[in-house]
C-alpha cells in the first residue's frame, strides 16, 4: 500500500468519525431538546395548577369576605330595626304612662276603680286579713271606699268580711312632680298584702301597665316590624 492509498484511507476514516460524531452531536441535541421541552411543559403545568391554586384561593377569599360583610350589614341593619321598634314601644309606653296619669283627675271614676282593684286585690290574695297600701293623696278615697270593697268581696267570694289595714306609715310613691321628673312614681291604684308580709299582689295602674305591655309586646312588635320595614 503506498503513500497515496494510505492518505486516501486515513480521509475515509477521518470523514466516518466525523460524520459519526455529528449523527452523535444531533442526536444528543435532539435528546436534550426533549427533555428541554419536556421540563420546560412540566415547568409550565406546575405554574398553571400553582396559579390555578391561587385564584381558586383568592376566590374563596373574596366570597367569605363578601358574605362577612353582607353577615355584618344584615346585623347592623336587624339592630337598627330592632332599635326603631325599641324607640316606637317605649314611645307607645311613655304616652300611656302620661295617660294613666290622669285617670285619676276624674275623681268619680278614679273613685269606682279603685274600690275595683280593691276587689280584685281581695279576690287574689284570699286572706282574711290583709294590710293595704296606696298613695298619701289616695288614702281619703280608699278609706271611703274600703267598707262597700270588703262587703262586696265578701258577697262574691261567699267568706266573711276581711279585716284591711291601710298602712298610714308608708305610702306608694306620689304623682311625678313634672313631666321631666326622674324621680319615682305611682300613677294609682293599690298594693295588698298578707298580714305577714308572704303574699303581695301590686295592683297598680303603673304594674297593670307593665303587664298588658309585656303580653301585648309581641304582638305590637308584629305590627312595627311591617312598619318599619315598610
């Protein structure tokens, strides 16, 4: 073999390596192309599901912060309502308080009621002796009435007659002085008790007031609450 084929055979082996060394660089350029794609697609969901995740998280945010607010606005809205229908009863309770306050100007009708609930006083206790007490102003009217009570009470309870001791001690409150008076009052009427003090029955006009009040509440607020929702 000469020089010339040696040289020939040398740039065939020389052009195979090379050729094989660049099928070889293509192909690992191809293969790192792939995965490069391939974690390049991996990198790409992960941050589409992590974003995916956020907003589905920032969502949920936003609707219990919604529903927070419209909790605390319905609230703020039943305690404003609550508080007009507070405002409307008392109001209601104030005027009737002034009302009873005059009931008792009218001597010959205020004189009839209170041998009533004298009566009726009599009625609830059941006892055969009883202390009576009522207001200084009212003590000549009770004691003109007192007698004609006890027999009256005697007839429909078929007892004997009651000994009733008004207590010229103590007396219920007075009339308020003005209409701003925060001092205490009694707009009328009687309290009755046993002689040992055990059973007491409050007939005033004021307790009697707070009583139809409070059975009557529920059903005024049940007419307020269309008003003031109105």
């Amino acid at each position: 073999m000469n020089d010339a084929d040696v040289s020939k055979q040398i740039q065939q082996m020389a052009r195979f390596i090379r050729q094989e060394a660049e099928e070889k660089a293509n192909e690992i350029s191809v293969s790192a192309e792939e995965e490069f794609n391939i974690e390049k697609l991996q990198i790409l969901e992960a941050e589409k599901k992590r974003i995916r995740q956020e907003f589905v998280r920032k969502t949920k945010q936003v609707d219990i912060r919604r529903k927070i607010e419209y909790s605390m606005q319905l609230n703020a809205s039943r305690i404003k309502a609550l508080q007009a229908q507070d405002d409307i009863v008392n109001s209601m309770k104030e005027s009737a308080c002034k009302q009873l306050l005059r009931v008792s100007n009218n001597k010959k009708e205020y004189r009839k009621l209170l041998k009533d609930l004298i009566v009726q006083s009599l009625i609830r206790l059941k006892e055969p002796a009883v202390q009576l007490r009522c207001r200084e102003v009212d003590r000549k009217i009770v004691e003109s009435v007192l007698d004609d009570a006890c027999r009256l009470y005697a007839a429909k309870a078929q007892v004997h007659a009651p000994d009733v001791t008004i207590d010229t001690t103590v007396y219920l409150p007075p009339p308020p002085k003005s209409p701003d008076s925060h001092e205490p009052f009694c707009s009328g009427g009687v309290v009755m008790a046993s002689k040992d003090g055990k059973i007491v029955f409050e007939n005033t006009l004021d307790a009697r007031l707070d009583v139809a009040f409070r059975k009557k509440l529920p059903e005024i607020r049940k007419q307020l609450l269309g008003k003031v929702g109105a």
